[in-house]
C-alpha cells in the first residue's frame, strides 16, 4: 500500500508524436497498443488497463492481456486502485468541511479517541502525511495478520496508540494509518460509511461504479499476481478483509478512474477552491515543501505540472497522472505487484499522447539537429560539415559502419528528449538525451559550439541500463 517510487521527478523535455486533435490518430493508437503489449510481453504482467484523457476528454480505454485465469479480458474490469484511492478519502473530507461540518484544521481527537498525541494533530496533517502516525503497511508484501480480517479501530488501536515518528508537521512521511483515522472521522461526521458517502457524492454525480476491493474478487474481477524473484508469476491470495479501508479501499475501471480525472479538470463535484487545495503542497514547519498536496502527489514532468498518485495491493499495481495545464490524464492499472510495468507503460503512453511541452528556443534548435544526426547515423550518411575537426576524427569509417549497423535495425524511435538543461563545459555547450524504442532506450550525449549553428563537438549514443 505504501506510494511507490515514481518516474514523473525527472525533469525531462519532451518530444513525441504531436496531439492537437483530440482523438488518437490511427499511428497514435498503433504505438499504444505496441507500448502497452511489448511492456507485458517484457515484464510478465498478465494485463494492464489504460484510459488516456486529452483535451479535456476520454479518447482512449482499453485493457490487455489476461486479466483471470479464464483468460477472458473486459476494458470495463474493475482493478483494485489501492492508494489511489487516497484522493478520494481527502475528496470525502474537504466535502464535510465545504458544508461546514469539520474543519482540516481540526484535531483528530475531536473526532477519534486514543490516538497518541491525537491533540495536536490535524485532519490536514492526516491527509498529507505529515502527522507522524506510525504506517501500518510499510510491506511490500502481505504479512502475517492480513490474513485475518480487521477493522479501522484495531488498527488504529495497533499502530495509532505507539510514539509518533516524528513531531506533527516537522516531516513527510506515508502513513496509511493518518488515512484510515481520516476515514473514520468522515463516517463519525457523515453518519455513513465511507464507501456509501462516496458513491453518493461522488461517484453518482460522475456516473461510474465502484467497488469495495474486498469484495472485487473471484469471477467478473481481475485476479492478482506476483512474482518471487525471476520465478514464474503466480496468482496471490488477497488479504482478509478490512486492511484497506479508507487507506486504498477502492476497484474501478480505468475509464472510471479517467472520468474523475476530467472532473479535476474540468473542476467540478468539488468546488474550485477545494480542487485547489488538494493540489497545493503541504509546507513542513520549516517551511520547505513536502510536494504533496491531500491525497496527491504535486511536481512537474517534462516540463510539465502534474497531480499523481500509485497504488500498491495485493496483486495490482496502478499509477493515475493528471497534467492539468494540458488538460490530460494518464490511467494505468496492472494486475501484479512484481514489476514497475505500470509506470513504464504510463510513461510512452504520456510520450506518444502528449503534445510537446515548451522549451528554450535554443534546446528546441539542438534537439531538432540532434534528430537529424541521428537519422543520419542510423542510415550511414552523415553531414561532416556539422561536425568540428575532433568529431570528424572521431567518426571513423569503422565507426560510423558500427553506428549504421546497430542503429539501422531498431527502426525510428519512438521519442527523442532531452534530459536536464544544457550546461557549458570546455568552451562548448553540453546536451544529452534519452532515445526511446517501445522496448529499449538509449543515450545521447552532445558538445557543440556556442550559436544556433554552431559544429558539433561530440555525438555519442551509448545504451542505458
């Protein structure tokens, strides 16, 4: 349950397939079927479910490979979303407060009785991790007392009733505990469970169906997966009822998912202001960010703002990226725990869908000659007049044969980015770049002279790890 590590914090500058119009052109949907089945054939993830959200709407939704063991494959199968569902726990608050019935600066122990230092923690510091409660799955993999069903007060008497891990405010750290005590207090508050309030107020207005992820098993859901080491993958058992809850308590479709993601875009089922709150991060008592807002991840990628989350249970993995400035969204649901397939699969598809993000005119130039170089080296006719004295000595014939001959095969690339800002070294203006294949990459790092026309000083690719 605990986030996994995420992709989007890489400060890349992106170049991919244009995406003016709305729907996926028929090449775009050729490279995320391509995308999407050669990160399973890889990994040995049985299926992923996707949803792609542009200009403000749904234009794609498709699940692949074999979702149970009966083989059968629905894009509408719900896959349990886990931490994903930690926006909506927040979502759930920030509605009680709008109606003035609790406040996110409220201490938990107006609300729940017995939490260590329950008097100075807040109902915000719950949702952005920052109350220092002790997190009750920091696992990656079910332990042993999941195998017995539970309730949200034994495990807040287990692990909410222990020292704090820190002063309230002074870290970041996730804390599925802060979401369950958070869960418990909007049903104190709403007179209802938490799954009840949130199709009510939310899920009906939007028109899509939940399920509680206890209960999305057996025929008609998708089964879990994992994989011990490089062993075979394997069906998991899910764990015994109620360790989710208010933490990750959620199966949707991923067109379900995408449907909430147009709702943040579009700011509706929750007022604006509230949207914007749960997207601005938190601030520490020494005043640094935490980059996370109230059940969401809040940074940029390639250039680009985004409002993220993943989920880890047993058996699935998911990741949800929204990129509000672009007004897109990217859903991907897996259905093992064993590989970061998810991310990867969300990271093509965000290169083949997403319209280019805007860069400095001068890495703009380079990127595109850098493009232009590649082509050359891929087909054995390279421009030396681009190249300074030391880079024509360096493109001998034997290498520039080793360069035709590796690169010729792999065929066009799929995206060509920059990694990272240019830099100045040696009286030269330094560059690199990823190359990305739908089932391989490579670097590129660049030395040229100063000025848009200025010789290159060195072109290396090199494979990436």
């Amino acid at each position: 349950m605990k986030l996994a590590p995420s992709w989007l914090a890489t400060g890349l500058l992106l170049v991919a397939a244009p995406a003016a119009a709305q729907s996926l052109t028929p090449a775009e949907t050729a490279q995320v079927d391509q995308a999407v089945t050669a990160t399973l054939a890889k990994s040995g993830i049985p299926s992923a479910s996707v949803a792609i959200v542009r200009g403000g709407q749904i234009v794609y939704a498709k699940a692949y490979g074999k979702q149970a063991e009966t083989g059968t494959t629905r894009d509408e199968a719900p896959y349990q979303i886990a931490s994903v569902s930690k926006q909506f726990t927040a979502a759930a608050i920030l509605l009680l407060q709008r109606e003035g019935k609790l406040s996110l600066n409220d201490h938990v122990s107006k609300y729940v009785s017995g939490i260590t230092d329950g008097d100075t923690i807040t109902i915000r510091q719950l949702l952005s991790h920052t109350s220092g409660l002790r997190d009750y799955w920091p696992q990656d993999y079910s332990f042993k007392a999941m195998a017995t069903p539970v309730t949200p007060q034994q495990i807040v008497d287990r692990w909410a009733k222990t020292p704090l891990d820190f002063t309230p405010g002074t870290q970041w750290q996730y804390s599925n505990t802060g979401y369950v005590v958070a869960g418990m207090i909007v049903e104190k508050v709403s007179g209802q469970p938490l799954l009840e309030f949130l199709k009510a107020r939310i899920f009906k207005p939007l028109g899509v169906t939940v399920y509680d992820q206890d209960l999305a098993v057996g025929p008609g859901f998708p089964q879990g997966y994992g994989r011990a080491a490089l062993g075979p993958v394997r069906p998991v058992q899910p764990p015994a009822r109620g360790w989710l809850y208010a933490a990750g308590e959620l199966a949707m479709s991923a067109r379900a998912l995408a449907t909430w993601d147009v709702a943040r875009l579009d700011h509706t089922v929750l007022a604006p202001e509230d949207w914007a709150t749960q997207e601005t991060p938190v601030k520490l008592a020494d005043g640094s960010t935490s980059g996370y807002g109230l059940g969401v991840s809040v940074g940029t990628s390639d250039g680009r703002r985004t409002i993220e989350h993943s989920g880890e249970a047993v058996g699935f993995l998911s990741e949800n990226i929204v990129y509000p400035d672009q007004k897109a969204a990217i859903v991907v649901l897996t259905n093992s725990w064993s590989s970061n397939a998810y991310q990867t699969i969300a990271q093509k598809l965000a290169g083949i869908v997403l319209s280019p993000s805007a860069t400095d005119p001068a890495d703009a130039t380079a990127l595109a000659r850098v493009r232009r170089v590649f082509d050359q080296l891929r087909d054995g006719s390279l421009d030396r007049t681009m190249l300074t004295e030391n880079a024509n000595f360096y493109f001998t014939p034997t290498t520039l044969g080793d360069y035709r001959a590796s690169l010729a095969p792999l065929g066009a690339p799929v995206a060509i980015v920059q990694t990272g800002k240019s830099r100045l070294r040696g009286g030269f203006v330094n560059r690199s770049y990823r190359v990305r294949y739908a089932d391989a990459t490579l670097s590129i790092s660049t030395y040229a002279e100063p000025g848009t026309n200025g010789k290159l000083e060195q072109f290396i690719v090199a494979p990436t790890q």
